[in-house]
C-alpha cells in the first residue's frame, strides 16, 4: 500500500508524490514544455519535441523549475517554437546581456549538448571570449582597448589554447586569466591617472604601482607588462615574479588517519567526498587532479582495481577500490549524455549540469565542509611519502591498516613512489618538483626544530 502522500499520477498512473495538479514531475514537465513550444500553426516539430524530450529525461523538476520562474528560459522556449531564435551556441550567447550568464539559459545549453542537439565546445574558453569582448568595449580609452585586445588575444587566450592541446580548459584557468587581464586594466588607468603612458613608463612607475596596494594584486599585472616589453610597446621595465607564501601547516599524523579511518569506514559521508578526501590524504592528490578524474581512468580487473593517474597505473586497496567502483557506477548511469572532455568518458565527479564536472573550488570547499583542509592535508601526505629510507626499504610511509588486515606500503623508486598493496606494484605520482618542494619544506622544519632545540642537533 501506497503512503498517504504519494498518489497515482492523472496521465500515466506511476505512485509518487505529485508535484503539479495531480500529476507527477514527469507528466507536469511534459505539459509545460508542450505548452511553450508548440508553433504557432500548432504542427509538430521533431525538432522541438527532441528538445522537449532531453529536458525530461535528464531532470523533469528542475525543467519544469526554470520554465515557470525564469522568464528568459519561457522567453527562449517560445522563440525557438517560433522559429525567431535559432539552435546554436550563437543565439544563446546573444541572449545574455553583456558578459552576464543566465542560469537557465546555462542550463538549458547544457542539457542540449549532452544530448548531442547542439555541438560540444570549450564553455570555459567561450565564456572568457565573451567576457574579454566585454571588458574592451567598455574601455573608453582607444589606446588602452588596442593594447588590452592585443594581450587578451594574442598572449594570453593563445597561450590557453597551445598549453590545452586541444582539450576544454578548466574554470580556474579562465578565472586566473580574468583577473590578469581585469589587472591589466587598472594598470593602465593608474598610469593614465599618473600622467604617464605605457611606453614612456619607468621602473620608478612600477615601484610606486607594486606598493599601491597592501597585498600580491599588483603582481597580477606582471604577464601584461612582459608581454609590453616582449612586443615593444614599453621598455625597461619589469614586475618581478613574487613568491606564494604557504599559510597553512601540515596535518598533524594523528589527526590525518584519524579523518581517513573515517572517510574509509563512515558511510554517512558521501561518496565522492570520501574518494576526493581519501586521494588527498593517501596520495596527495589536488582536488584539481581528481575533479577530472574519468571512468576511462578506472582499470577494473580480477586482480583488483587501479586508478591510471600517470602513466603506471595506481592500485587502489579495500574499501577504496570499492568506492571508485561506487562513483563508476553512478557515472554510467549518465552515460548517455556528450561529456565535456577529450574521450566523452563520464566524469567520476560530475553534477548537476550534464557533461559537467565538479569544479576544483567546489570539491576543495566540500572536503572543508567536513573537517577535511585539502591544502594541508596533501602536504602532510606528501611529507610522510618523503619520510622513507634512502634505500627505499622503509615502509611507513603510507602506512594504514584497512579491511581484512590488508597493509599499504609505499615505497621510494627511482622515477617516485612505488606502491605495494597486492599482487603488483605501481607508481604513486609525485613529480620532481613537488618531490623538491617538500624536501625544502622538510628541511626548513628540522632547521626550526633544531633552534628551538639545541640539544636536539648536538
């Protein structure tokens, strides 16, 4: 027997809680939408009803949502059935005004790409081609809108493309160039507001400019200056490269297992939260990295499960590798959809949008959410990988004891960390760089200790 609050729908009798005058979210979406794009002549469509049927099959709710609350969305439905806007990337972007982006309108574009009506592209990177349109036609100043087309264009949007090799560009990408470009700008309004122009700039010019504000914004300016002096609109000067100060310490030991004990065996927490948490603490992964993790990347074999990171796959031990396993099945079940990436695999970590992943802020902020600082939590982990012998013998440096009495050990090789938790061994990625990184780190830590301590050297 049914619950009081669920009832059989009025058009195709399914028991659920009604959402819209007795019919369930499905049959109510499917009113709507028939409603808002119908032609005028009143004659179907195929080309409307395939619109019609991927914005309920992928979420009848929120479809249904954005058609009765946002009026550009019921504005857009009407003109694509009457034919006035077209089913392009084009006619969206001109319905958002100036740089501004429209939920539902994203939404909807999101919904039609994974479903293969309108073509894949870069969103991230279409998204910056509009804003820098924007942004240079407001400038008033047509020496300073020739400049900032020329940089946005030519230095930094080309060199997002030759450092993407073809593959979709990442919001923090777009972000960090937002900003140098918005830099840029205000750069050279000060120097207008100076009485000085860019080619007749001095270093005095940009010392006074790095001290106009109390923190590294100024700094943010460095890649248009180089570029000025690169293309010969300026000379003589420089902005210097201005070192990140890392303001977080390392997780201390105990409170780093205790969080993956709890990531391992609590399953209150949410999978994808325990995958990302457990990646940064045993592998010392960025929530960047394993946000764009694939169900291409996940090896599933009798021996076991591997997650391919780098070149050599990594084995994953018990419960870990049931949880990949968890996020590969919840993956495939949007299989359907056309992914955001160079092999159209499903994201391991996707959202709500169709063909989306989560984006790397979004993870670093969920892990926070549950006691889980990704920053310190990857140094910590990459400092105990470090902690092994020379002879690469020592095996405490990954060291926790899961389901079944299964040990983990990682291990120092010559290219970085082997892994040995089953019947091969496999490489843990740890690039040369962050390897020096945090040998530095090791040794400005014994150097403190050894202050504070004296008897401790001696």
């Amino acid at each position: 027997m049914a619950p009081e609050a669920r009832k059989p729908c009025e058009d195709c009798g399914k028991v659920e809680r009604l959402f819209h005058f007795g019919r369930c979210r499905r049959c109510a979406g499917e009113r709507h939408l028939r409603r808002l794009l119908t032609p005028p002549d009143g004659r179907p469509c195929p080309e409307l009803d395939q619109i019609a049927a991927a914005l309920l099959d992928h979420n009848p709710r929120r479809a249904l949502l954005y058609t009765r609350e946002s009026k550009e969305a019921v504005s857009l439905l009407n003109d694509l059935a009457s034919g006035v806007c077209e089913l392009s990337h084009e006619a969206l972007d001109a319905r958002s005004a100036g740089h501004r982006r429209d939920l539902a309108v994203d939404w909807f574009r999101s919904v039609l790409v994974a479903a293969g009506i309108v073509p894949v592209r870069d969103e991230y990177l279409a998204r910056l081609e509009r804003w820098i349109e924007y942004k240079t036609a407001a400038l008033d100043d047509p020496e300073h809108r020739q400049l900032i087309t020329a940089y946005a264009r030519w230095d930094r949007v080309a060199r997002i493309r030759r450092r993407a090799r073809g593959k979709p560009i990442t919001a923090s990408t777009a972000d960090i160039t937002q900003v140098q470009i918005s830099k840029a700008v205000l750069f050279l309004a000060w120097l207008k507001n100076q009485g000085e122009r860019l080619a007749t700039s001095r270093q005095e010019h940009i010392d006074l400019w790095l001290t106009s504000e109390p923190h590294q914004g100024p700094y943010a300016a460095g890649p248009f200056v180089a570029w000025a002096v690169r293309s010969k609109f300026a000379s003589e000067i420089s902005i210097p490269t201005r070192a990140h100060r890392v303001s977080y310490r390392p997780l201390d030991a105990d409170e780093r297992w205790k969080i993956a004990r709890q990531l391992l065996n609590d399953d209150s927490f949410e999978t994808k939260d325990r995958v990302a948490g457990l990646m940064v603490l045993l592998y010392g992964q960025t929530p960047a990295r394993t946000c764009r993790l694939t169900t291409d990347q996940v090896l599933h074999a009798e021996d076991g499960v591997a997650l391919r990171i780098n070149k050599t796959p990594l084995r994953l031990p018990p419960p870990l590798d049931a949880l990949v396993l968890q996020l590969v099945d919840i993956a495939h079940s949007h299989a359907h959809a056309v992914n955001s990436n160079e092999t159209n695999a499903p994201w391991l970590f996707p959202t709500q949008r169709p063909g989306r992943a989560l984006t790397s802020s979004r993870l670093a902020t969920r892990l926070r959410n549950i006691g889980l600082p990704s920053e310190a939590g990857r140094c910590a982990a990459l400092l105990d990988l470090l902690h092994t012998d020379a002879t690469g013998r020592a095996a405490t440096a990954a060291r926790y004891q899961p389901y079944g009495g299964r040990t983990m050990v990682c291990r120092r090789g010559q290219n970085g960390l082997r892994s040995r938790g089953g019947p091969s061994t496999v490489s843990c990625p740890l690039s040369a760089a962050i390897r020096l990184r945090c040998e530095a780190t090791c040794r400005q830590r014994e150097a403190i200790e050894d202050r504070r301590d004296p008897d401790r050297s001696a």
